[in-house]
C-alpha cells in the first residue's frame, strides 16, 4: 500500500500520520509497514536539539497506526467520520536503541486476539534488523453515531 491508500485507512494527517507505507499484509494476521524518520519531523526541534531522537510515543503511536490498518482491513471496512480506534492499553513496552534522523524503522505487527471491538496486537519496531521498540497494545474501536 502506498501513501495514498495508507490515507483511506487512517484518519491522520500531517504531522501525526507516521506510516508512509506499507509493505505486506496478511488480514486477520500480520502487518509490515514503514516509516522513514528524517531531520524534517517537527519533533527534532526539541527532542533533542544536540542528539535528535524520535520520542518513544510516537513510535508506539506509529506501530498504533499500523495496527489499525491491520484491523481495518481485517474487517474489510474504511473508517468514516463515524468511527474511531482508541487505545485500549500498552503493556510490555521495551525500548533498546534509540530511532534518529536517516533511520528507516519497519513495524511487525500480529494480531493476537480480537473480540468484538477489541483488538489485541504484538508489535516491533525495528531499525536495519535491530530491535528498537518492542510492545503489546489494545485498541478499541467505536461507532461515534
């Protein structure tokens, strides 16, 4: 999926949408997306003016974003005004190595279990190979109408 279509299935834009593409999906099972971290991101202007480095949040809320196109199509549905996917919750959080300008961090995302509207996932956010970020999370998804 490129651009374009990562857009159909998010409802973020610039500066929150993180994914820039994705690469494999399997519905019902995994996700490998990408995001290409650049000197660019308006973050880097304070988080770290003399080491930039991209704050934990944001990968966590990018492997977030990769999920929820796992889910999405999952359900073979495009979210609308009228639905909404919230973070449920997020146990397991390791971080081990920092992300910087120039790295290109690829999200693996499993799908464990879903019930209803909640998601469960296992995610990774590595850098060539290396583990950056490993991380469970929980999304719920809500009719808003």
């Amino acid at each position: 999926m490129d651009i374009g279509e990562v857009m159909e299935y998010l409802p973020h834009r610039y500066p929150f949408l993180l994914i820039d593409r994705v690469l494999d999906l399997i519905p019902g099972e995994t996700i490998k997306a990408i995001k290409n971290v650049t000197m660019n991101e308006q973050f880097f202007t304070g988080h770290f003016p003399h080491y930039p480095v991209m704050p934990g949040v944001l990968i966590i809320e990018a492997m977030a974003q990769a999920a929820a196109v796992l889910s999405y199509k999952t359900r073979d549905l495009k979210p609308d005004e009228n639905t909404v996917a919230y973070f449920a919750g997020i146990d397991n959080v390791r971080f081990k190595r920092p992300v910087v300008p120039g790295d290109q961090i690829v999200f693996d995302v499993k799908l464990v279990k879903n019930k209803g509207d909640l998601w469960k996932y296992q995610g990774v956010a590595s850098i060539d190979g290396q583990v950056a970020v490993e991380a469970d999370l929980m999304c719920f998804f809500k009719q808003l109408k």
